[in-house]
C-alpha cells in the first residue's frame, strides 16, 4: 500500500511539474515597471519592441498586483484609463505577497493585515539548507528586499528592518546601498547619515563581513569566496538615479564611479551563493526604476532599465557557463508599474513617452521566466485581460515556488 501512495505522489508532481524543480531560483524584481517602461527601453537600445534578453524567455503571462481587500477588472482597466489610478499596490505589500504567497496591506512588510507573521520563501529555503540573498540598487532595507526578509507592520522602520535581516536571519548575501558615510554622488561625508541603518549595527558589520567598494564586489566575481557578505555600496540610497545634474538624453550625465552596477552586483553574489551544494535562492532588484519612475524622470528611467537588463544578461551567462537551465529557475516580473506610462513607437533613439501619474497603478505587470519548472507557471494563469493575454495574481508566484520546494522536501527525505 504504502508503494502505491508513494507512486501515486510522483504521478501527481510529474503531472503538475513534468519532474522539473530548480536546483537553484533566480527572482529577478523591477520595481515600478509596466509593459510600456520595457518598451521604452526596447525602442531606445534596438530601436523595435521585444528584443531584451528577457523578452526572449519562453513563458511570457502578466501579473495583477492589487493589496489585501483589492481587485482588478480587466474589462474597467480597457474601457475606462483613469481604472487603474485607484486601488494601487505599494513595494512593502506586494514584496510581501512575492515573497509570502500572501496579501497584505500597504506599509507592511512579512506580515498579515492582522499583523500575524508570514512565512517568506526565504526561510523556507533556508529550513532545506538552501544558501540566500538579496540584491538591490537602492537602499538594502527598502521594501522590496526587506519583503522577503523582515517582518514589520511598518515599511518605514528601517533601523529594525535592518537589525532584522543582518542580525536575525541568514541570508549568506546582502548587498544595496543604504551607505551612511556617502552621499547621493558618491562622496564620502564626515558625519554619518544614519537612515537606513543604526551607528552601533555599521560599526559591527564594518568590524566583519562588510564590502563597500566597487573593487570589492569585482572580486567576489570570481574565485573563492566568504561564507557571509554584506556589501553596502558607497552611495547613500540609489546607486545611480539620485546624482546631482539635469538628464535630458539617458548617461549625458556622468555615473557615479565608484559604485558597482546591478549586473556587478548579481555576479558576486551568485559567486558566492553557488558554493551550496542545496542550492540557492536570491532575490535581485532592480529598484530604481520605480524611484525615476516617481519623478516621471524619462532619461533615468531607461538608464536604470539599460542597467536591469545587463544583469539580466549578467544572470543568463551564469546559468549557462557555471549552472544550466535544467538546474536554475530565473523568473523576471515586477511589484506595480509607477508613472502610468505610455510610450510611441520609435527608431532606435529616446521614444516618445507621456507620463499619466506620479504614484503607483494598478495595472498589470509582466513576467517571463525560463528553465527548470518554468512552464509550471502557466497553469496559474486562469484569466484573461482583453490586451495583455493571460494573467495571474502575485501570490501565484511564490505558491508555485514554494511547491517546488515541497517536492524538494519530499525528495530530500
């Protein structure tokens, strides 16, 4: 009898994964991007729609992104344009309901709306000696990367988020900026600016595991690597998009030097999470999308898509030189789109875009994903939007993972 169940089990995950689990999950986040935004950067960089690396990925749905006690109609979102102005998700609710496979109210982070603790996908993977990490380009305990991490009823309580997620957790790979000693540009200041992390856990990290500058995340690239890393780049929050200077055509403004980029970034810290022999999950966000995005800042908007997409391309040479896709999941989508961007054809050049909003819509965002298990996605996509095809809901995705690392378990044991 026994024999029969444990026949019937496989049965039932050959039919729902094709006996397809990642080894290995690479969940890549652009904060704040809509369909138009990867447009925008499509026309600037090849001059036509769907030539970035990602838009080439065989499993291609959208996702709706709503918080707790939301929705989204499809049928109001095409008929009427103002639709999606309301009901909007922030990062903090919808890294959260990346993360937990649960939705939450704005402001919250790894909680419910009654407070109640979510179990992330993070501690998950770690529960099965799974290695871990989060990787952004503005500050390390901002909502997005604090989503899979901490859990806090406040998104704005970042010296506890930042206790949480250095002190509490055990995340082998921290890195963002979020750097008390730099500025906007890059400098050094004299005296700290202590918003995103407390003096006393700065000067206990820095006595350790702490990597600030560039040359130190070039080097984690390759060869051996420590166990743990904290990597806080040497700018104060983005690495790039809050430089002084008037952008009117993307990088005619220089770029701060001594910070790494997304893709310098994602290379360490793969190198570093690949030495566990269980695999590894790590979360890499390209967060300052959103923040041009808030400024409907056009020029810096396609500098920050240019920089996701070569980290994308960063990821994609990892898997096939040091993995394969047959043991590495990468999944690409966003938490909200930010601007309510529409964009015009063009050559290759800066399209024409028009911005409709400064804040967060709730619009459909897309996904795309590629390697083992990737197709199990499509099954959660049961609905269907009149202009962006088949679509499922946020939570869809970590659910799906987590299965993965159910059957995982189940292997294990």
């Amino acid at each position: 009898m026994r024999k029969a169940v444990v026949s019937l089990i496989f049965i039932f995950q050959s039919f729902v994964f094709a006996g397809d689990v990642p080894q290995n999950v690479i969940f890549m986040i652009i904060d704040g991007c809509g369909f138009n935004h990867i447009a925008a950067a499509d026309y600037y960089e090849y001059g036509k729609a769907g030539q970035q690396v990602y838009e080439k990925f065989p499993v291609k749905l959208a996702v709706s992104t709503y918080p707790a006690g939301g929705s989204y109609d499809p049928e109001k979102a095409r008929n009427d344009f103002d639709y999606v102005k309301d009901g909007c998700t922030d990062s903090a609710a919808a890294a959260t309901a990346l993360a937990t496979g649960v939705k939450t109210k704005n402001g919250s982070l790894g909680v419910g709306v009654n407070k109640n603790r979510l179990e992330n996908v993070i501690e998950k993977c770690e529960r099965l000696g799974m290695a871990t990490g989060v990787v952004t380009s503005v500050p390390f305990s901002h909502a997005t990367p604090a989503g899979f991490v901490a859990h806090q009823d406040s998104r704005g309580s970042y010296l506890q988020i930042a206790d949480e997620m250095i002190t509490q957790g055990d995340l082998e790979v921290i890195f963002g900026g979020g750097n008390p000693y730099y500025d906007n540009n890059g400098k050094k200041i004299d005296e700290g600016n202590f918003k995103y992390i407390s003096s006393e856990l700065w000067q206990k990290i820095a006595a350790g595991s702490l990597i600030q500058t560039r040359q130190d995340f070039l080097n984690l690239a390759e060869g051996r690597t420590p166990r743990r890393v904290i990597g806080i780049a040497q700018v104060f929050e983005t690495l790039q998009v809050n430089r002084s200077g008037e952008s009117n055509i993307p990088f005619d403004v220089p770029l701060n030097k001594n910070v790494p980029t997304l893709a310098e970034m994602s290379r360490a810290a793969l190198n570093v999470l690949d030495d566990e022999a269980d695999g590894f999950f790590v979360m890499i966000e390209g967060g300052a999308v959103d923040w041009a995005s808030h400024k409907n800042n056009s020029s810096r908007m396609i500098e920050e898509m240019v920089d996701f997409e070569n980290a994308v391309k960063a990821v994609v040479k990892w898997v096939e030189t040091k993995s394969s896709w047959e043991k590495t999941l990468v999944i690409i989508t966003a938490d909200h789109e930010t601007g309510y961007l529409t964009v015009a054809a063009s050559g290759k050049k800066m399209p024409a875009m028009e911005w409709h909003s400064s804040g967060h819509t709730n619009s459909l965002v897309g996904f795309l994903a590629k390697g083992a298990g990737a197709k199990s996605f499509v099954k959660c996509a049961k609905n269907n939007a009149p202009v962006r095809g088949r679509y499922m809901d946020n939570t869809d995705i970590p659910k799906t993972i987590f299965q993965f690392l159910e059957t995982k378990k189940s292997q294990i044991k």
